[in-house]
C-alpha cells in the first residue's frame, strides 16, 4: 500500500474518518509533507518564516484504521526504511523554542540534501539521519486536540531515534488505533533547541502489527544502532535546580562557544545545535544542582 502526502491532517481528533484500513503485520509506504504544510519553499525567506499560519503546521498523513486494535493493546511499528526530499529547512521562529527570548527574530537557512549530508550553511555539512517527528494515533478523548505538543498516545515526540531500524510501541486508545504520521527531519539534535530540524518531506516504509492487551503506559522505542551518535564531542553545561533552565545555559553556552570557534553568527550556530547537538541529563543525584550538558561532534567546528 502506497498512501500519497495529500491525504493529511493537522489536529488530532478520533472522529476524523481513516484513509485506509491494514490488517496486523501489514507494510506500507507513505508519503509526509514537510512541517510547514507547503508554507516554505526552496526559495523561501526570513519573511515567510514570520508569516507561518500555526494552524497548518505538522500536518500527518492518515488516519490508518488497524484491523483489530482495540483499547489496551499495543501498537508496534516498525520503522523499515525512510527516503527524505532534496531540500530541508530550518528556522528559528519568534516566540518559539528554547531559547526564544534570546532569538526573537526570524532565521532560516535551506539546506540541499545530497550524498548523505545536508548543507545547513555553506561549507557546513551534517549527516542525514532521518528521522520521524511527529508519529501516534487517536486519543481517546473527544473533540480536536493541537498537534504540537506529545501526549501518552505518541504525536509531536521529536525523538530523533525514531529512524530507520527503529521500533516504536504505542498504546492503543480507540478501535482502530488510527495511526497518523510526518513532520520527518534529514536531521535533528536531542532537544531539537530552536523548535525544528532539517524539515523535509520524506517517503517511509512501516511495518505495522498489533500485540493483544500490551499497550504500555507510555511509548516505548528501540532504537537502531546508526542512531546513537560516537566520536568527540563539544560539551558544554548548565548547573542548578532546575532541569529546564540548565538544559537553556548549557545550550546558551554551547551557541556562544560555536559562534566563536566556528566563526559563524549566533542564530546560525543556534540552528546548528537544533539539528546536530544533543541535550543530555548527565546528573540529577547531587543535590540540589542537577546537570544538563549539550554535545556537539568536533567535526562540525573543524
């Protein structure tokens, strides 16, 4: 089964009615439109980026109806292969991000993706690692719900581990399940810092199946071995009693020390940190400080 990036949708709702029906173990391909719905171009500029209608934002193909799923069951996809576009954009959008009160200006770089990287700025490549952004099915509740933030059902997860080789177990909450996915990324950091990736439309390939009365109290994901990222890194940290505000320092440090080493503007290193830096918690027993440290390969400051 091959599904077109037309048949989208940009709210989750269990009464939206499904575009196809797939039985346990089925595979499909489907094709995701980029994350500003066709808003931005390959032409695109910073104006464009201040004018985004938020309403046409995310938006996922689906609703795929499971044959069989039920509340209380468990609905496992396995992520079998991923093609992205030619071209990806990344934008730090006013009032959105980590760090929006410290970029509150548009930005936006387009990148050519080829060979297996994706030029964010000139001279500066990143290795494509596709990923899926936004993944999940209906939840229960009725009525609209906004596609940005994730809920226990799945959704806008921004989990750059939901590639290719993955496994991502969600729960079931309607009969059906109805499955919807997009928003995929060339590339993106663990925190994905200024609000997007390396946004592109993309075809995926999926396995989907169904496991009686497993559904797990949040989702659960396997991840494949390319991506987990090894090498040296940049690391630089935020301290104190807050998770929140450490994760902002360690990623206000690492945008001021790439800016100097790589001699590039601070909005451009910010962008560079959402799509290939990644935020880790590496300590909440000290108390009462915790540490949050932000990591970049040195290969992207050579």
């Amino acid at each position: 089964m091959h599904i077109r990036r037309t048949s989208v949708h940009n709210t989750w709702d269990n009464a939206i009615p499904p575009i196809a029906t797939i039985a346990p173990g089925d595979e499909l391909t489907v094709e995701t439109a980029d994350a500003s719905g066709g808003q931005l171009g390959p032409d695109s500029d910073t104006a464009a980026v201040a004018a985004l209608d938020f309403g046409r934002v995310n938006p996922v193909t689906g609703p795929f109806r499971v044959d069989g799923a039920e509340p209380g069951d468990a609905l496992v996809i396995d992520v079998l292969g991923m093609e992205t576009g030619e071209w990806g954009w990344t934008a730090s959008i006013p009032g959105f991000g980590l760090l929006a009160e410290d970029f509150p200006d548009p930005h936006l770089r387009i990148s050519k993706i080829s060979g297996g990287t994706a030029e964010l700025l000139p001279g500066l490549a990143v290795p494509v690692l596709p990923m899926i952004g936004t993944i999940g099915v209906a939840p229960p509740e009725p009525g609209g719900h906004s596609i940005v933030p994730p809920r226990r059902w799945g959704g806008n997860m921004d989990v750059r581990h939901i590639g290719p080789g993955a496994r991502l177990i969600l729960p079931v909450g309607v009969e059906g399940a109805l499955l919807s996915l997009g928003d995929a990324h060339a590339a993106m950091g663990d925190g994905e810092v200024c609000g997007t990736g390396i946004e592109t439309e993309a075809t995926v390939r999926l396995r989907v199946d169904v496991r009686r009365g497993g559904a797990p109290v949040t989702p659960i994901i396997e991840t494949a071995p390319a991506a987990q990222r090894t090498g040296a890194a940049l690391a630089t940290t935020g301290i104190g009693p807050d998770l929140m505000e450490a994760a902002k320092d360690a990623t206000r440090a690492l945008v001021t020390e790439v800016a100097v080493r790589a001699g590039i503007a601070p909005a451009d290193a910010y962008l560079l940190a959402s799509v290939a830096a990644d935020l880790k918690i590496s300590e909440v027993v000290d108390v009462p400080n915790w540490i949050v440290s932000a990591h970049l390969s040195l290969d992207h400051l050579s």
